[in-house]
C-alpha cells in the first residue's frame, strides 16, 4: 500500500525491519492462513487499526497481526480477505480489519512457501 495511504502501517513496519534480526526477531507461527512473525522491540503496537479495501489480505500479502495491531505481522499464504478483513475480528464493529500494507515481491513460492512446509505445525 502506498504510505499516502497507510502512513501509520508502513511507518511502523519500516521501524520494524530496521531493527528485525536473528535476536528481535523470527517466524514462530504456522497457522493454516498465515505465516506469523513474533517481533522483540520496544516499537509500539499501531494507534488505530488501518485498513483499506484497496489492498485486501490477498495471497502474499502482509499484515499486522493482534488487537490491537502490530508490530508482530504475518504473510498471508492463502487469501485472507474474510479471515482478517472488515468485520472478521469483531461482530460489535463490522468495519475494523487488520491493517494490509505490504505484498511478498520475490520469494514468495520458492521461499516463503517452502518455509512452511519445513516450519512444524
């Protein structure tokens, strides 16, 4: 997503990445739609969750996981759009999502999948 439009998300991930290492950092958690990140830092977890509907939870994609959200983020590995879109969270308000800012753009097949396949359950 572009920062014009998710300025909280992308700022936090990109605060996120610059710190994520082998001591701040790692995929922990195979789950049957995602491929989650656990993040050891002192940045904060976003303000507001921010969503669009111009970037759903589409294969591939990256979003931040938890209520509320952040800084820990997983990889969709199927399409997550009712799983983590508007109104998949919470019955009370039909309009939050987790917030979908990124895409996996090399990789993603033979990285990404291969590491769940590798990762136990």
């Amino acid at each position: 997503a572009p920062s014009s439009l998710q300025p909280h998300s992308i700022y936090t991930f990109l605060e996120v990445a610059r710190h994520f290492n082998d001591k701040k950092g790692a995929f922990h958690r195979r789950a049957g739609h995602v491929l989650q990140a656990k993040v050891h830092t002192n940045i904060p977890h976003l303000a507001f969750q921010e969503y669009s509907p111009q970037y759903p939870h589409k294969k591939g994609t990256v979003g931040y996981a938890g209520r509320p959200s952040g800084p820990a983020f997983y990889v969709s590995i199927q399409d997550n759009s009712r799983n983590h879109g508007p109104g998949s969270q919470q019955a009370a308000n039909p309009h939050e999502a987790d917030s979908c800012f990124g895409k996996v753009v090399k990789g993603f097949d033979d990285v990404v999948i291969q590491r769940v396949r590798e990762m136990p359950g």
